[in-house]
C-alpha cells in the first residue's frame, strides 16, 4: 500500500539525516522533495503545493530550527498534514433509520458489487445489524448474478427483479420486502457505466430521491488516479453523496486519490477495500494511513485484529498444554490459521513500525505459510502430536509427501523447537506477567 511513495518520503527526510547542523535550505530541499513525491503519487499540482506551503508555515511557526530534533518534528508536521488532507478524524456510517438504506454509486468496474458484499459482512458481523442486498442493475444480468454469488458468501440474502426494468421501483419494493422480513439495513447497488454519462447520472439521481437513503457511498477504483478525482466530482454534483469508498488499495496504487478527493469534493473516505475477499474492508482512519504511509507502522490497527481473532478460552488450553509440554504441531496449525485471518501478510508488515521498510526488497508471498501447512499436513497424527519421533526417515517421507525439501522440513522443526522452548519460557515466574500483557 503506498509504497512509492512511503520511499519517496523516506528518501526526503534522508536530507536532513545526513546533516550535523541543519539549515533552513536543507528544510527547504526537504519540503520541495516531499512536494515531488506527492505529484509522483499523482496528487494534484495546486494540492500538493498548498501542502507544503502549510508544512512550511507550520515549521516557521514552530521555529524548527531550534528545537532537538528537527528532522523529527518536520516528519510530525508531515504526518499531520497528511492525517488532515485525508480528512482528519475518522468518519463514521449513518445507520439511523428503520431500515437503514444505503445507496452505492460509481463507475463500471470500480468495485461497487464486491464492497457491497463487504459492507453486509461487516454490518453483520461486527455490527449485528440484518442487511438485504438489493440488485438494480437493470442492463447487465451477470451484475445481478454476481451480487447473488457474494451474497450467498455472506449468508445475506438479496433481492432482485430480473424481469422489472425501473430501478426505482425495485429499489422501493426491496425497501417494502426489508420492512416486512424484519432486515434492517438495505444495501442498494446500482448500475455503472465505464465513463460518467448523463443517462447513468439521471437514473441513479431518480433512485436517490425516491428511496431517500441515509447515506449515500461514491465508489472508486484507487488505481485510477487523477481520474478518480474527477468522477467524484461529477457524482458529488449530482448526489450530494455523503462518503467516499477507496477499493483496491492493496494493488500498486500510487494513493493520490486517497491524498486529493477529501480536497476536492470534501467528503470523508469512510472505508477502503483491501482485496478481493469479502472480509478485505477496512474503516478508514485517515491518522493510522499517514503513519503507514511514513512508515510509522499502525500498531493500533495491528493490535485491534489480533484481539478480533483472540479467544481467551482457546488461549487458556493453549496454556494448558504449553504448561504440559503437550504443544504439538496441530496447534502450531491453529496458531497459523489464526494468524491467516488477521489479514494478508504484506498487509500485517506495513503495519508493523519500520518492518515495511526493511523488508521492502524481500518478496513476501501472499500465503507465506503454504509451505509450512503442506509440511505439516504431511504429518501423521502421531508425529504431529509427538514431534520428537519425527526421525530423518521420516522426515524424508514428509518432505516428498508435502513437495517441499527435507532442509524446509528440518528448518520448521528447529522453528517449532525454538518457538516450544519460548513459550515454555513465558510460562515462567517472569513470563507469566509477559502472557498477560500480550493478551492484554
Ligand atoms: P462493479 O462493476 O462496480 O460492481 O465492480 P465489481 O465489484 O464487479 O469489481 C470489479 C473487479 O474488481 C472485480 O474483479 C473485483 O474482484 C475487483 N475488486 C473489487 N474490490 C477490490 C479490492 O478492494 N481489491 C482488489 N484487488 N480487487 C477488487
């Protein structure tokens, strides 16, 4: 996620490392090198001089000169900055109503569908909420097979019409169906075009005033760029929409439209799709992207997943069998499927201070742990449980039955070795107090 431009930053706060006195012309440098590299992430001309025109003002203001550590203050100045141009504090979802509706709008391909799958899941799942998914795309059946596929992934249930070609009326009779079904948020995805074209914008505006939502979402694909900007516009001008949805921000964005459209149409981002599995969402909080994008890491978010997925039942067995040396590779198997969940790999590291740096040359495979689940797999369930009778025979049994070579197996074993005798150690007087800070 924003990776140039993570590395563009860096580099130009390297200026004002490399120095023992720093000047007001290293500053100046600095700023103008931040100035590129956010035209370079394909942030607008006028916005990105006004940012760091504001930076500058602020450093003036504070006299950063002659404060300790200038090279830090300036990366503060930035991170603020940053935190405001993507809208400051984080903007939450309008679920008043009864049901709540909910209008998805954009272009063709931008990722409408997929987000309203994500939205459902999420209203569901971390919000107990009981969503319909509505199907008013009246031009393309395969639109309305497709919300019917992710709805099914979800478990909530869609409506649709494929005979009626008035997207008013269906969206208002899918209102009616939710109100007598006893479903409370209705998600309503529309038909898009692949470029904004005023029949698209009169049909979606007739929609919109007559189911009158509560809130009103703009999708938009981050690939695209200034062009993202743009067509936020052109959909704000007619809907007046009350937020904005950055998906696939997991690809090689350069991140200007997240850095502009809060700018240009001042609407917040309020959530962002980071791939495309239906539990790829995330809510946007513009503070928590900024530090990522200067590779402060986001340990809040970091910590939040991994409460998500901690169960303090499984952890208390867990302990148990540690405490009996009883920890085999099945619950080595757990621990990994835990940590799967928590999101992919590459998106675990960025959030991790610094790691995204250091480890920026090394590829991280989106399922690094494939081969350590092929090896296991590949175990009996006496091995598995028993580790320590895994022989080199059998090793080499392991090894071919998993595809992997016989030194990947003896590097998971000394794996789980070292990771056994560690938590055999936490379980100490000292290590006790350690578990518990770590569960929080
Ligand atoms: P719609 O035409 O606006 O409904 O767009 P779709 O929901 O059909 O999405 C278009 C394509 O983008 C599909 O192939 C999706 O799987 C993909 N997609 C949607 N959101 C994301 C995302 O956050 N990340 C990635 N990598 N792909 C996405």
């Amino acid at each position: 996620m924003f990776d140039n431009l993570s590395d563009k930053l860096d580099k130009a706060f390297h200026i004002l490392k490399g120095h023992g006195k720093i000047t007001e012309v290293n500053v100046a440098d600095t700023l103008k090198e931040v100035r590129r590299a956010l035209l370079d992430a394909d942030v607008n001309f006028k916005i990105a001089k006004d940012f760091t025109a504001r930076v500058k003002d602020k450093a003036i203001g504070q006299d950063v000169l002659t404060t300790l550590q200038p090279g830090q203050l300036l990366v503060k100045l930035v991170k603020d900055e940053l935190t405001e141009l993507m809208g400051g504090d984080v903007a939450g979802i309008n679920l008043s109503g009864t049901p709540t509706v909910i209008l998805m709008s954009g272009l063709q391909g931008s990722g409408k569908t997929t987000f309203s799958g994500k939205l459902a899941n999420y209203l569901k799942t971390k919000k107990g909420k009981k969503p319909l998914l509505v199907a008013c795309d009246i031009y393309r059946p395969a639109a309305i097979n497709q919300l019917h596929v992710v709805g099914e992934q979800v478990g909530v249930e869609v409506y649709s019409e494929p005979e009626n070609k008035n997207p008013v009326e269906i969206a208002q009779n899918a209102i009616k169906h939710a109100k007598a079904s006893g479903l409370n948020v209705v998600i309503v995805d529309t038909a898009g075009r692949l470029a904004v074209d005023q029949e698209m914008m009169d049909e979606i505006a007739r929609v919109h005033s007559a189911i009158k939502p509560q809130e009103t979402l703009f999708v938009v694909d981050s690939m695209t760029g200034q062009d993202a900007v743009n067509t936020a516009k052109a959909f704000n001008d007619i809907l007046n929409f009350d937020g904005v949805v950055l998906t696939k921000l997991d690809g090689d964005t350069r991140g200007g439209a997240a850095l502009s459209i809060k700018t240009v149409v001042n609407k917040p981002i309020k959530f962002v799709g980071t791939g495309e599995k239906m539990d790829a969402l995330d809510v946007f909080y513009p503070v928590r992207m900024a530090e990522r994008i200067l590779g402060m890491g986001d340990v809040v978010s970091l910590v939040e997943r991994a409460q998500e997925q901690f169960n303090e039942e499984e952890a208390r067995k867990l302990q148990k069998k540690i405490a009996k040396n009883e920890f085999g590779f099945d619950d080595f198997l757990t621990q990994i499927q835990q940590v799967k969940k928590m999101g992919n790999m590459k998106d675990l590291v960025g959030m991790i201070p610094g790691a995204s740096k250091a480890m920026k040359d090394i590829e991280i495979e989106d399922d690094a742990f494939k081969h350590i689940e092929a090896i296991i797999h590949s175990m009996t369930p006496g091995e598995r449980s028993k580790p320590s009778i895994i022989d080199v025979k059998r090793k080499a049994r392991i090894a071919k039955g998993s595809g992997t070579k016989v030194e990947q197996v003896n590097q998971l074993m000394k794996q789980f070795d070292q990771m056994s005798k560690m938590m055999k150690m936490m379980q100490g007087p000292g290590g006790k107090n350690l578990m518990k800070m770590m569960s929080g």
